[in-house]
C-alpha cells in the first residue's frame, strides 16, 4: 500500500477467492472447479448475482472446510 493511501476493504472481504484465485492457491485447475459447480460437488460458494456471467466467489474458510472434510488418511 501507498503512504497516504488507505485500505478500506474489509478485512473479510479479503477472505473471499474467485475461482481463478482459488485455482492457484489450491493448485486445482479451474475447470474442475466449475465442473464442480455444475455437478453440485466441491466446496460452497456463491454468484454474485443472477446473469449467466455473474461472478463467482469461494470464502475462504468454506474451502478450508471442503479440504479438511475430504482429506483421506490411512489407518
């Protein structure tokens, strides 16, 4: 940030990924996380309206959640 300038985003604002982000922070391809949408699968998320091109957003927490909750161990 700039000196002077000052950030008026909400700290939870921030918290929201947008599928491109999310697709590299989590390394998955981002087709697959609208294939995802589509089949009903994957972590929740929400559109940013109701137009077909409407942005996509993923909380950040739900994708944690999603991760944890299909992580797979081996006993």
């Amino acid at each position: 940030m700039k000196a002077g300038t000052m950030n008026t985003e909400l700290p939870e604002a921030q918290e929201w990924l947008s599928p491109r982000t999310a697709s590299k922070v989590y390394d998955i391809p981002a087709q697959t996380l609208a294939r995802w949408r589509c089949e009903g699968t994957g972590p929740a998320y929400t559109k940013l309206g109701n137009a077909a091109n409407s942005p996509i957003r993923y909380r950040r927490k739900d994708f944690e959640a999603w991760v944890t909750a299909n992580l797979i161990t081996h006993a």
